[in-house]
C-alpha cells in the first residue's frame, strides 16, 4: 500500500473514530439529561432511543475488536462493512473471557502498547453477554416497541423483532430510572473502549508512515 492510500484509510478513520463511533454515546447522553424533565408519556420512546444507542455501540464495539483481531491491515475496509450481529457479539465475548490478561488481550489486537487500563475494564467486566439481545432485536432495524403499564407508576417495554437469521426476538426491560441509566451508562463504555482501541490503532500507524516518510526523504 502507497503512502498515499494509507493516508486515505487514515483519514477513514480518524473519521470513523471521531463521529461514528461517538455519536451513540452523545445522544445516548444528551437523552439522558432530558428524559425525567420531559412529559412522562414521552419517556418509552425516549428509553428505546437509549436502548437503540446501546445496541449499535455494542456493535461498533465489536466491528473494531474484530477488525484489529482478523483485517487490521485492511481496517477500513472492514468498518464499512454490515454490522456484526449477536452471534459475533457472543464470540467476542467469549474471546475476551478467554484472555489470561489485559496484556493478553492488547496483544490479540495488536495494540501491544495499547490502554492498558481500557483492556482490563473490558475483561473485567461481567455479563457482557447479555448485550447480545438488544444487539439482535436490531440486526435488522428498529424493533416494535410496547409500552405495557403494568402499575399506576410502572411500565415494561416490550419489544419484538426478528433476527437476521428471521428468528424472532423478543424482550422485556423494566422503564425505571436504574435501568434506563445501566443501558446509558454501557453505552459509554463501549463507546470508550472501541475509539480507545482505535485511537491507539490510529496512532500507531500515523507514526509508522511519518517514520517512512523520513526514511525516505
């Protein structure tokens, strides 16, 4: 690959790292700050926006990790391609789980020298497998979404879908305000952790082009 064309990717992804990646986290924040300040009756579509952020950071998440784990030198490639689904959700999880150490784990991506401390949150955490049914009520867009009231102050979503497999989905996530700020708070992390992995990918490479870039001057 010219020079050139690797300024090219590069610029992909500076791209990729600066707006696509963070954008479910700005809106999942920016909803956040207003959902229990607006009317009551607008709080459903507002958790399933929150929701919706959640699934497609999960997502970005896992482009990136399987990106740098099998494509890393055709990374842009890679990112411009469908979102993973579930089923690679699942595998990434159990990748990461597998890993004896966060060093283990930067060295499965090739970030050798890579945030130390982003790998050992990202293992450290448990349940990530259970993000793989909000990943899957979207594989293939926006889910019906119920709002059942099932008391004078509670609520329940319902939700339902198919998969990309055309296996239906469904689930069931309680609208209260511990579980509307978990899925917000989630969606930061994976947030996070992807440009965290990308950022150190970027500059990684930027380095090693300035470097032949001197060489050959």
């Amino acid at each position: 690959m010219t020079n050139q064309s690797q300024l090219e990717d590069l610029d992909f992804l500076r791209g990729y790292w600066e707006t696509t990646l963070w954008k479910p986290q700005i809106v999942a924040d920016n909803v956040l700050t207003g959902i229990y300040l607006a009317d009551a009756s607008y709080r459903a579509a507002l958790a399933t926006l929150i929701l919706q952020e959640c699934a497609e950071a999960a997502r970005r998440l896992c482009a990136v990790f399987l990106s740098l784990q099998n494509s890393r030198n055709n990374l842009s490639t890679c990112l411009k391609q469908t979102l993973p689904t579930a089923k690679d959700w699942e595998d990434m999880i159990n990748t990461v789980e597998a890993q004896a150490s966060p060093e283990k784990l930067l060295e499965l991506l090739g970030l050798e020298d890579g945030p130390l401390k982003t790998a050992e949150e990202f293992l450290n955490t448990r349940a990530l497998l259970r993000y793989a049914v909000p990943v899957s009520l979207y594989e293939r867009g926006p889910p019906t979404v119920i709002n059942n009231k099932t008391g004078v102050n509670e609520s329940v979503l319902e939700l339902y879908n198919s998969d990309s497999s055309d296996n239906p989905v469904t689930a069931t996530i309680p609208l209260e305000e511990e579980q509307v700020v978990a899925l917000g708070d989630a969606t930061g992390d994976f947030v996070t952790w992807a440009r965290d992995f990308l950022g150190t990918y970027i500059d990684g490479k930027e380095s090693q082009i300035t470097n032949q870039s001197e060489l050959q001057g």
